[in-house]
C-alpha cells in the first residue's frame, strides 16, 4: 500500500491510498504526527497492516494533497545527473568527478494536483522530473553497497525552477530552486522493498501532454547507491531526508527559443512503479 499527506477542511492527516480515496490512519496513531514520525519509527509496514481492515474516510474529491513528508530536516537536490543533461553544458566534459547538489526547503513544493506557482518576480518557470528517495534508516558514511537498505520509500517530483534566478548571483542556484510553491512532490509514498524499484527504471515529464523528458534511471552519471553514500560523507542523513536524485534533459530552457510555464500548462511526471504526479500553473496572487 501506498500513503499520502492530505488535508481535509484544514486539517492535515496522513493515510493509506486506495482507487477510490484515502484510509485515514494518523487519527489511529497519535504518537505520530506525520508521515516522518512513521519512517522514524520504521512503521509503514505497521500502518500497511492495520490500513487493510479500514474503509475509506475520505472519498476521491474530498481533500487536497500536501507534499508525502511535510517536515522533512533535508531535502538535497543532485544536478546534472543524466549524460544528456551533462552535454548541454557544452563545456567538453564527459563527467563530473563528484555529483552538484543543492538544498530545496520543504515550503518550495506543493503536492499532487496543487498548481504551480509563477512568482511576480518572473515569467521563466520551468520544469524538471525527477524520482525523490525518502531515507528510512539514517547515518554517516554509508558505504555504497549498503545504501539503498537505507531506503525507506520513492516519490514524485517535479523541481520547478526559475531559470533567470540561478543565476541571480555569482556561484549559487538557491534562488532560483526555492520560490513558495514552484515546485511539487508526491502524489504518495511507494514503500522501497526491492532495488528492482529505483536502478533502472523509466522516468518522463509531459507537458499538456507532450513528452518533453524520457529517460531511465540506469543511466544516471550517479546512480541512486552512490548518492546517498557521498552525500552521508560530509552530512548524517536522518530518516525523512528527501534526495530528490536528478532530472533528464529535455526542460523547457533548452528550447530554441525557450518554453517556459505558463497558467493553464498541465504537467505529469511518471516513474515506472512510482505513479503520476500532475500539476498547474497558477500566477502568484
């Protein structure tokens, strides 16, 4: 089973997916306030066992997504992580040594059929698709063959960028990554039980149907093992940190000329065992 982080009349709750709506299970455990709480406590198999006696709460249309983790400590963000994506930069390397990350802040994202938000400050938001690993068991210096048991589930996301704002300053992307709202997460949690879930498996990004990005996660230039060992080398992974793990090229800015977002744009991002997660555009009020 699958579990979302929705909200009902204002109020936040989390629970089981089904076809029909969601099995709410965060009234059932009050010792655990989010969806965190639960991986902290390694109990979504817990919460998948006591989901299967339960009848739905909350109907398809009753409630609104929030982003799977809403309080993550972490999330980090791997750039130009696909051979393609790497060639655009043109600048004669075949592959960078070490993999390029940033931080997103967990008020950045919205969740599943939340639109987009294009800020006042441009007119340039674009998309980017992309396979998020929530970590399950935490540490420092985890050895690669050991990292994907460190795994506690995937997601969706869509890593919504502001083109002209990375480079607002010399060196840096934060900018540029972290407007309210430009990006999404989710629809949901896919529990992580087997690595046959995240080594090779197709990832693509449609815009009003159009696919845009297509590509497998076997060719990442840094597969998902080798991420999360290099990025526990310098910092502790705890569980409910996101790394969202890199988006194939195809984004909007590498048109000639360039396609931005705009009101009214549907995107879908769609990972191979994972789901769809879909989204608007809205402009900032």
């Amino acid at each position: 089973m699958n579990f979302s982080t929705y909200r009902v009349d204002g109020n936040q709750y989390y629970g089981g997916v089904t076809d029909m709506g969601m099995i709410a299970l965060s009234p059932k455990f009050p010792q655990w306030e989010t969806l965190r709480n639960v991986i902290e406590a390694g109990a979504l198999d817990q919460l998948e066992q006591i989901a299967k006696d339960q009848e739905i709460t909350h109907a398809n249309g009753q409630f609104s997504y929030d982003i799977p983790v809403p309080d993550p400590e972490k999330i980090i963000c791997v750039g130009v992580n696909f051979p393609d994506r790497n060639a655009e930069y043109k600048d004669g390397v075949d592959a960078p040594p070490n993999m390029s990350l940033f931080i997103r802040f967990a008020r950045s994202f919205v969740g599943h059929q939340v639109a987009l938000t294009r800020p006042k400050a441009s007119e340039q938001l674009d998309y980017e698709g992309e396979i998020a690993v929530v970590i399950g068991t935490g540490g420092r210096h985890i050895e690669e063959n050991d990292a994907l048991d460190h795994i506690a589930a995937l997601t969706l996301c869509n890593e919504g960028t502001l083109r002209d704002w990375v480079r607002h300053a010399k060196f840096n992307v934060t900018q540029g990554k972290n407007f309210d709202g430009s990006g999404s997460m989710g629809p949901y949690l896919v529990p992580f039980k087997n690595p046959s879930q995240i080594v090779n498996i197709s990832l693509q990004t449609r815009v009003n149907g159009d696919l845009r990005q297509d590509d497998r996660t076997g060719r990442m230039l840094f597969p998902v093992a080798r991420q999360i060992a290099y990025i526990s080398t310098f910092t502790t992974l705890v569980p409910g940190d996101v790394i969202v793990t890199g988006t194939p090229t195809g984004a909007g800015a590498r048109f000639d000329p360039p396609v931005f977002l705009k009101p009214g744009d549907v995107i879908e991002v769609e990972a191979e065992g994972i789901g769809v997660l879909q989204n608007g555009v809205a402009d900032e009020q």
